[in-house]
C-alpha cells in the first residue's frame, strides 16, 4: 500500500463516509419503484441491492478517471483541498436525506470539489471543457432522455398488457421489475462507486501517494465498494419514500419500464466516462413512467421541491466546500475544525432525524400534506387542492342522489374534500354534502 500520512488517512475515511452516504442516499433509484409496487420486501430489496453494488463497483474505472484525472487539475491541489470538497459533500447529502429529496450525491460530490478547488488555486483550477461536456450537459439531459424513454416504454407495455391475462401479466411485470432492479444497482456501483475510488486517487496524488495519472489501486476500488454496499443494505428509508409514492403511483408495469430505461442510460454513461446523476435519471424515468399511464399523473408539487435541489447541489455544495478550504488551509487547528464541525453536523443532522424515523416498517406510507405525519393507510396522498379547485367545489351544488357524509370518514381526512352547506331553509335534518 502507498505510503498514507495522517493528513491523507483522515481524507481516506472522510471520503469512505461520502461513500456510504451515496449508498443510501440513492438506495431509492434502483428499489424504490420496487418496493413500492410490492415486487419485493424492502428488506430483502435493499440487500439484493447492496450486493449487485458491490459487484458493480469492479465492472469499470472511466468515471474515476473522469474524477481524479480531468475535473481539476491534479497536480495543482493538496489534500486539505480533498477534504473540504467532501465536507460540502456529506452535509448535502445528510441534509437532503433528512427531507427526503432525492438529490444528487454525484453532484453535491463535483460541487464540493469544484468550489474547494476554486477557493484553493482560482477558477485556473478547475476544467471547465470536462464540467461542460461531462457534468452539466448529461444533468440535463440525462433526466429528459430516461423520462421519454420510460414515458415510450409505458404506453407499450400497456398495449402489450391488454393481450395478456391480468393475474399473469401483473406475476411478469413484478419478476421484470426484480431483475430490472438488479440491473439499476449494478449500473448504480459501476457509476457511483467509482466517483469515491476517483476521489481518493486524486487525495492519493495531491498527497505524493500516487504518480499523476494513475488509475485507482485495488485496495481503493474494494474500500469504495464495500462502504457504498454498506450503505445501500441500511437504507435511504426516507428517499425510497418519496420516489416511490411521492411523485407518482405506479403499477408494476410502470415500474418495470422506468427502472429498465433508466439501468440502460445508467450503463451508457458509464462505458463513455459520463459522471452523471443516477438520482436525475431514476427521478425522470419514474415521472415518465407516471405519465405513460393513461390517467397518471405526476406530483409537480414534490417534483418541484425535487428540482430546487437539483439546483442548488452544485453551488451549495460548492459554497460549503469553500469555505472549508478556507479554514482547513490554516494548518493542523484548521482540519481540526473542519473535522469536528462535519461530526457535530452530522451528528446532528441525524437526532433530529429521530424525531420522525422511517424506515422499512412504514417506507410505503406517505406523509399527508397538511404535514401533520405519516398517514395512516398506503395510500398515496393526493395533489394538494389550489386555490381554483377550492374556490369550484365551494360554488358546485352536490350532485343529485349524494349521500349523506359518512361520521367514520370525518371531512379533513382528504385534502381534496369540500364541505357544501345544506340549501337555506332546508330541513334541519339535511345533512351537509361533501365532495
């Protein structure tokens, strides 16, 4: 093994952490849609998942030369620099996971380093050709590639569907969502995995460990893929959540279609050195999945939320990493800090995550909108009702033959139920309407 300093052991375990936060941070896009649909159990779903990251982990190292060999310039960075970028990183993903947002752990990662490098040697630093062409573009058009695709994928399944027996088709379409699963998480190691393995090669080089230019060493590659498996079998109980009932309801056919488009562009990118965000791709294959259906919908309340931190992953990250370096870089006191400030940060991040646990137990619940906690059936929470639909229901008469409201099923449980008050003069017997 490289000779390893002090300085460089704390970047190799920090990085180990970024690690193991990818992996549960983005257990949602291979299983979510799986476990959601009931194909498997989430227990079961997250294991079968841990393992196939792990194997994925030794298929390729393109996207870890992509990180440790063209984002920034190798030979001009120190490990403090390392360091920092995975600070913003962790905090990112912690934060996001706290709320449920299926963010970017790719982008939070490249935000992170991008922003220390800046704040280290100057924009001189960072390759903007390699962030253009390899980053930003992809993140764009990643997400809207796999949407189509699995929106295309749908609507056919669908026709195929209508030719074959209900109880069969629903039978295949779980066991095509299984393996569809099994090949998002492979695609997921052999994309995300390699992001951490490129990140300690270039803490490894910036630290004399390692010549310019070499490719990760095997000791990195089984470090990387073990911490993201760890990571994927314990669970992102709260982002598996909101990408399998928040943004849409799908049905196994829906799900199988998704998860198959988006393994398929995960792989592409992969074999082309693209570091590209399996979170954009599964998020927009999920809501084209939604809107391949006829009568599906997408939820453009969650999917907006979703997109703001979209937004703010690379600058956010970036901001925090920044700032860091700025600290880190004024000697041992320095990482001192840094490093007790990310465990107290995470740490508490994590109490107040207790607060409300989720987990495999109540995964498929959602919570309701009033954002009063988890509801008490599966159900999927309905669209919020805007302010038009209130103001229609408010001035519609009920319709003829409208029964009485139901006292076990009280008005309130649903957010899109209205409350029509009884005609003046009516009877006093005659209850209310609700809609």
């Amino acid at each position: 093994m490289e000779h390893i300093t002090l300085l460089l052991a704390i970047v190799v375990v920090t990085a180990l952490v970024f690690d193991f936060t990818n992996g549960f941070h983005d257990t949602a896009n291979a299983m979510a849609t799986t476990i959601s649909t009931g194909a498997m159990r989430p227990k079961a779903a997250v294991a079968m998942s841990a393992v196939l990251n792990l194997v994925g982990a030794f298929l390729s190292v393109e996207v870890a030369k992509t990180i440790s060999k063209g984002l920034v310039d190798e030979t001009g960075i120190q490990p403090e620099v390392i360091l920092a970028a995975l600070v913003g990183a962790i905090l990112w993903n912690l934060l996001t996971w706290l709320v449920g947002l299926p963010s970017s752990s790719s982008h939070a990662l490249m935000g992170g380093l991008i922003g220390a490098t800046v704040a280290s040697i100057g924009f001189s630093g960072v390759n903007g050709g390699v962030v253009l062409t390899k980053v930003l573009i992809p993140a764009i058009a990643a997400p809207v590639v796999a949407g189509v695709a699995a929106m295309v994928a749908t609507r056919f399944t669908y026709k195929v569907d209508g030719k074959i027996d209900g109880k069969t088709g629903r039978k295949g379409y779980k066991a095509g969502q299984i393996a569809s699963a099994g090949l998002v998480s492979l695609a997921h190691g052999t994309n995300d995995a390699q992001k951490t393995m490129g990140i300690i090669t270039l803490a490894l080089v910036a630290g004399g460990a390692l010549a310019p230019g070499s490719n990760p060493p095997v000791w990195v590659i089984v470090s990387a893929g073990l911490a993201i498996a760890l990571g994927t079998y314990l669970g992102g109980w709260r982002i598996i959540r909101t990408m399998g009932k928040g943004l849409t309801d799908l049905q196994p056919q829906q799900g199988f279609a998704a998860q198959t488009g988006a393994a398929t562009v995960i792989l592409a990118s992969s074999h082309l050195g693209f570091s590209l965000s399996t979170t954009h791709v599964c998020s927009g294959a999920v809501m084209g999945a939604g809107l391949g259906r006829k009568g599906g919908v997408v939820r453009w309340s969650t999917a907006t939320r979703m997109f703001v931190a979209w937004g703010l992953t690379l600058p956010a990250a970036g901001l925090v990493a920044a700032l860091a370096e700025l600290v880190a870089r004024q000697g041992d006191w320095g990482i001192a800090v840094v490093t007790a400030f990310l465990v107290v940060s995470s740490a508490a991040i994590w109490f107040i995550s207790r607060r409300q646990v989720v987990d495999h137990t109540n995964v498929n619940e959602v919570e309701e909108d009033a954002g009063t906690g988890p509801a008490a059936s599966a159900e999927p929470a309905a669209e919020p009702a805007g302010v038009v639909t209130t103001a229609i229901a408010a001035v519609t008469p009920p319709p003829a033959g409208t029964l009485a409201a139901d006292p076990a099923d009280p008005v309130g449980a649903d957010p899109l139920k209205t409350t029509i008050p009884a005609p003046a003069g009516a009877p006093d017997a005659a209850p209310a309407a609700t809609v």
